[in-house]
C-alpha cells in the first residue's frame, strides 16, 4: 500500500508541474485531474472515505455488542429452574455454565436480577420496570452497567490466561 501512495504522490507532483506550464483552459482538466488524486491519497491514507469524522470502529453495532451470546443466556437462565419440562431443551455445558455464573459475580444482586431478566428472560425493559417498580431508564442504566462490568471482566480474564 504505501508503494502505491508513493506512485500517487510522484504522479500528484507531475501533475502539479505540468498545471503550471498549461493554458487557462487545460488547467480546468488538470484541477480536476489533481482534486481526483488528492481524494484517493486521502482515502488510502487514512484508511476511510474522505470527509468521514468516524472509521468503521466507531459504528454503532459494535457499540451494541452483546458480551454474551442471547442464546447462551437464555440456556443459562433456564438452566437455573429446576423445569424438567425445560431441561432436556435447555442444556448447557458446565464450562459456559461456570463462566457465565464467574462473569455475573461482579454484578450487584439488583444488577444480576435485572440482567438476568432482559438477557435471560428477554423481558422488554418496561416490563422490567414495572415488575420491579423502578423507572425504565433506570432499567436501561443498569443493563448497561451490568454488560460494562461483565466486559471489563472477561478483560481481565483473557489478560490473565
């Protein structure tokens, strides 16, 4: 890649000099020639369209990343009634049993409770609010935390492995 931004810059410059020894009608071409070179340094330079104030890490599905797998924590939570209706639909293993139930250790009860309830039980966060009577976003400021510490956590895990 920089071989071809190099190939850019040299043709970029020769453009540049022969801008200069052209008639005023050529020099329209050539702006346009070198307005068209400089948007391609541009975007291979910095790696995203030009004009663009975020990159692709800064998209909003990143941003709503889940740190465990809906499915998994669905299992999970049905794992934890003693259902046995539900328990040959529910099985999980003991290891992503044991690793979610570490992850949850650093929530508060209130936090696990709640979680629990929307990851788990795939209760909306008004249906949560009004079981617990608290406000919605109240609900929604807890599951952002409960998933923050859970992902610091998991950091700290893989850090230490």
């Amino acid at each position: 890649m920089k071989d071809l931004i190099d190939e850019y810059k040299f043709a970029l410059k020769q453009l540049k000099h022969q801008k200069e020894q052209c008639s005023l009608e050529e020099r329209n071409i050539y702006s346009g020639m070198q307005s068209d070179l400089e948007y391609a340094l541009e975007w291979m330079q910095k790696c995203r369209m030009p004009g663009n104030r975020r990159g692709v890490e800064r998209l909003a599905a990143y941003q709503r990343e889940k740190p465990f797998d809906p499915i998994l924590m669905q299992k999970y939570t049905r794992s934890l009634t003693d259902d046995d209706e539900k328990a040959n639909e529910n099985i999980i293993t003991s290891w992503d049993k044991e690793r979610i139930s570490h992850a949850l250790s650093s929530l508060t009860n209130k936090e696990r409770e709640v979680y629990l309830m929307k990851r788990g039980e795939m209760l909306s966060f008004s249906d949560i609010a009004s079981l617990l009577g608290l406000s919605k976003s109240t609900v929604q400021k807890m599951v952002e935390r409960a998933e923050n510490k859970i992902k610091i956590n998991k950091e700290i895990i893989i850090k230490a492995i």
